[in-house]
C-alpha cells in the first residue's frame, strides 16, 4: 500500500487540472485512470490523435495537450489503466491494474469522475447501429472511423459540434432530428443577460450552426413520437415534425439529450446528492472549493455539476489549491490569492448554463417513456414494468432491484438510474428527493478473484 498527500481519480480535464496544480504546491500526487492515455473524454487520447485529426476535431480539443503536458512533472505517479474498483473510509482507493489488484491511501481524495450522456430510451433505441452520440465521436477521435448515412437525434450543443466535425471529415450526417422547441428557446430568453457574459461559448455555438447551414445538412426541430425502425439493425429514424409525420432512411442513429454527472464513485462513500429540476438528475451537495460531508474528499469537474472542459478544468485547480492549504502547503491568504481569478473565470464560465439548459431540455419522450420501451437494456425491464412496481408498492429504485432486478445488470445503473427514479417519483406522486437513487456499493466496476488475489501488500508501481 502506497501513501501519498493526494490521490486523484480521472484523468480529463478536472483530475490533470488539479493533479498538476497540487504538485506545483508541493503535494506528492497519485493519478488513477481507466484510459490508457490521458484526456479524459472531452480530451481522449490528445496527445496522439490532435496531430491525425486536429483539423477535424477543432481547436479547443487541441488545447487539451498542455494539460497533459503539465502531469509530466515529479511529484505526480500517473497510474494509466488503473480501474478503481472501491474507495473506503481513511481514504483507501482500490484499484486493478493490469491483471492486479492494489491500494493506495492519501489524506485526501479528489474525484473527478467526469459526466455520462443521459440515456436516451424511446423505441428502437437498443437495435444495432444505435449509439449514444458521444460514442460516435470516441471513434472518431481514437480510431478515426466516421458512421457514413447517419443521423443524429435529440438536442443540445454536443449535436452541433459532432455534425460539424461529421462535415470537415467529409461525411456529413443526413440530418439533425432535434427534439428542442421554439418555446423551449422563448422560456430561454430570460436567461440571455447572463448568457451574454459567456458570450465565448455562444459564439462558438452559432459558428457550428453556420458551418452546417453552409454544408445544407437538414435539421428538423421540435421532434416528437420519435421512433427508429429496422430488422436487425437500425433503417431509419420515424418522428413528426412542424404537424408532419416524416422518415429518415439510414444506417446509424446517434443518440444525444445532454450529459449528467457520474455519481457512482461519489454516491458509494456517502456523499449527498440533490436533484436538479433545470438539469433533470442529481448534482452532489459540494461547497465552493468543491469539498463534500465526507471528510477529506473533494469532487471537481462535470462530476460535481454540469459545466464543460473550462470549468471541469478550473475547478480542478480550485479543489486542488484548497487541498494543498489543508496540508499545509499553502496559507489560507496564498491559497485565496490564487483561487480568486479562478474562481471569477468559473463563475462567468457557468453564466450560460441556465440559458441552456432552458434552450435544450431533454426530450420529453425519453424521460417517460411508453410502457413497451426497455429503460434498463441490461435486465430487460421496460417503462411499463417499472410503472407496475410503483402499483404493487415500489416506492424507490432498490426496491425495484427486488422486483425485477434493474439496475443489476453489467452497468449497475449507471445508465437507467435516471429513469427509474423519475418513473417510481412520478408514479407514486413523489419529488425525486423523496424517491432517491440506487445505493451503490463497491465493487464499482468488475474484478475478479484473480487479480485480488495477485494484490500485493506494497505498490511498488505507483512511484513509475
């Protein structure tokens, strides 16, 4: 077992953010992350794709490289390929790593676990060729393969920004089969002052838009009954639009109605969650340093609230400058005296997310979906079975693992938590709160009895 001042967990822009920063104070640092090259997501493999595909994936993906740049340094052990697994209390993390399992313990913990897309389930969702949007662009990023006769359905700005990497890399999708309305950006109006003072990001939004008006890629908004067809795989995408039943014949669909935080790491040690009616899911209970009720953890980035790559970023060095005062490496007046332009840039950053998270709402349909349609794809249990324990006394998501296992397959929730909440809360005429979430318990993702048996007493690697 391997000690440390701080162990930080996830390697996009939050967990590289606050690891360099906690190094530069001093701090001797272990960086644990599943990717075998850091980034994160948003960053994925940059250091190795930005020279392949730079031009296609865009400036702001390239910006990536100087926060990976900066883990380079001494003081930080960065584990790649390193799966956590558990996190107990003194802040003991476990974690396999090729083919063994080992621990390490620090006095304090950062997770930066990042965000999930929301899962998006409506009919024909779980055929072959359908994925999640920001699968479709892992691969172009790792691998460089683009889904030719394609179509993306449902709303926000990650549609945007995949469509027009699709049209500099040469194969523009079919459509956008958008699911926002004109009354959704009217309600988001009231929100455009504070949206003006990250105008940045606004401006970054309708250059996106202007390169798809000038490729004629067609976009259908204020999408509903969306449904996508096929034999097998997927064939096209059926939905009304503008008062008119319309298909789309294709060979792909990508899936995408906004990302939300990844709680498991978080939520299996206790820290409080509260649900977020803008966001439609739960955002941990974190002060302004990003510290937690659970004594010596911190959460940083889209893990601890919805804000993008920039904000991931400064939030990071936030939680990181407020670990090292802790340990006494920084004076309270030091730690304030940098954290404070941080934290004006994060706040004009965060400016523009209530206009749209106003502007984008998830799709309707897939936060209640029909009875026949699968929310929990790893068990097999659909909208309506959830409905069904609601009426035979369910009231909340781990009772529903009792009547029917969701939630328990491969996943363990991650992706059909949201649903079955809003399901049983609105069944049972409840607030979400009152409802709750899975409890989640480690194991966090698969190990097996191998690789804990290959666990060695000391961890000689986190010092590589």
């Amino acid at each position: 077992m391997h000690p440390c001042d701080l162990i930080v967990v996830g390697a996009g822009p939050a967990g590289l953010a606050a690891a360099a920063t906690a190094a530069e104070a001093g701090l001797q640092v272990v960086l644990l992350d599943e990717q075998p090259r850091p980034g994160g997501q948003i960053y994925r493999d940059v250091d190795r794709v930005a020279a392949l595909r730079g031009g296609i994936l865009g400036k702001d993906y390239a910006e990536g490289q100087a926060l990976t740049a900066a883990i380079r340094r001494d003081g930080i052990a960065h584990l790649q390929g390193a799966v956590v697994w558990a996190i107990e209390e003194g802040i003991r993390v476990s974690y396999t790593r090729a083919g063994q399992a080992a621990q390490v313990t620090a006095p304090r913990l950062i997770l930066a676990t990042g965000a999930l897309e929301r899962p998006m389930p409506l009919p024909g969702w779980t055929l072959p060729g359908v994925m999640t949007a920001g699968a479709g662009q892992i691969l172009l990023k790792q691998s460089g393969v683009l889904a030719r006769r394609a179509v993306l359905v449902g709303t926000g700005p990650l549609l945007y920004l995949i469509a027009a990497q699709m049209v500099r890399a040469g194969t523009p999708p079919l459509a956008l089969v958008e699911t926002q309305t004109r009354a959704d950006l009217m309600r988001a109006n009231r929100h455009l002052g504070g949206a003006l003072r990250g105008w940045p990001y606004l401006a970054k939004g309708l250059a996106m838009l202007a390169e798809l008006v000038r490729a004629r890629v067609p976009r259908h908004t204020g999408a509903s009954d969306i449904a996508i067809d096929g034999e097998g795989r997927a064939e096209a995408v059926n939905f009304r639009s503008g008062g008119k039943a319309r298909a789309i014949a294709c060979d792909t669909v990508f899936l995408h109605h906004g990302v939300v935080p990844n709680t498991q790491a978080a939520r299996s040690i206790g820290v409080p969650h509260r649900w977020d009616a803008a966001q439609h899911c739960f955002n941990p209970v974190v002060d302004a340093w990003g510290g937690t009720a659970v004594a010596g953890v911190f959460l940083a980035g889209d893990g601890a609230g919805i804000g993008g790559a920039h904000v991931a970023d400064l939030g990071g060095r936030i939680a990181a400058l407020k670990v090292a005062e802790e340990l006494g490496r920084l004076s309270a007046d030091e730690r304030d005296r940098r954290a404070a332009p941080l934290a004006r840039q994060r706040r004009q950053q965060f400016a523009v997310r209530p206009f749209l998270d106003a502007a984008y709402p998830p799709y309707a349909g897939a936060l209640a979906p029909a009875d026949a349609t699968l929310v929990c794809r790893c068990e097999e249990v659909t909208a309506g079975d959830i409905r069904g324990y609601a009426k035979l006394g369910c009231i909340g998501p781990n009772q529903a693992k009792a009547f029917g296992r969701a939630g328990m397959g491969p996943c363990q929730g991650r992706y059909c938590g949201l649903t079955v909440t809003a399901l049983l809360a609105e069944a049972n005429g409840r607030t979400p709160d009152d409802t709750g979430y899975f409890r989640i318990r480690p194991p966090l993702k698969p190990v097996t009895l191998g690789e804990l048996a290959a666990m060695e007493d000391g961890v000689s690697d986190a010092a590589e």
